[in-house]
C-alpha cells in the first residue's frame, strides 16, 4: 500500500458485513505532525480488495494532491483504479 503523501499517513479501515465481503470501508488521513485524523473517506463495498486484502491497493496518483484507490471490476476484473482528491 502507497502509505503516506508529504503531511499525512493514509490507513485503510477493512470491514465484513453481511451485505458486503471485506472491503476498504474508509481511507483515513493521519497528520504526520499531530496525529489527529484530517480526513476520513467512505467507500461503496468493492474498494481496496483486488491486489491483496492490505497491500496494493491504495496508491501514488499523477497528481500529487490524489491517491489512486483500486475497486473490484474493470477491465477484464483486474479492477477499476479511481482518483481520490486526498489533500487540497
């Protein structure tokens, strides 16, 4: 997992329920100065399960204020890469 940009750590939250399998509920922004949560993002069930559960999942996007989150689906069901605005 791409883990962190210059200000903050990004953790992904997994979750199971019974309406969806285990999933990247939320992307948490950890500030690296304070440690308080900046940003807490939520995610439709699919999200950050293709590559492995943990790793591969959340990564560096072209644009530098962005991370790439990778969902179930596709192009041939090797996912779907989306861009998250992580920092303005």
């Amino acid at each position: 997992m791409w883990h962190h940009t210059k200000d903050h750590l990004l953790l992904g939250v997994y979750q199971s329920s019974t309406d969806c399998s285990l999933s990247m509920v939320r992307l948490r922004l950890i500030n690296i100065k304070n440690g308080q949560i900046d940003k807490d993002m939520k995610f439709d069930c699919g999200a950050g399960i293709v590559a492995t559960s943990i790793y591969a999942n959340v990564y560096r996007a072209k644009n530098p204020h962005h991370a790439t989150v990778i969902f179930q689906g596709g192009y041939h069901g090797m996912g779907d890469d989306r861009d998250v605005a992580v920092e303005p």
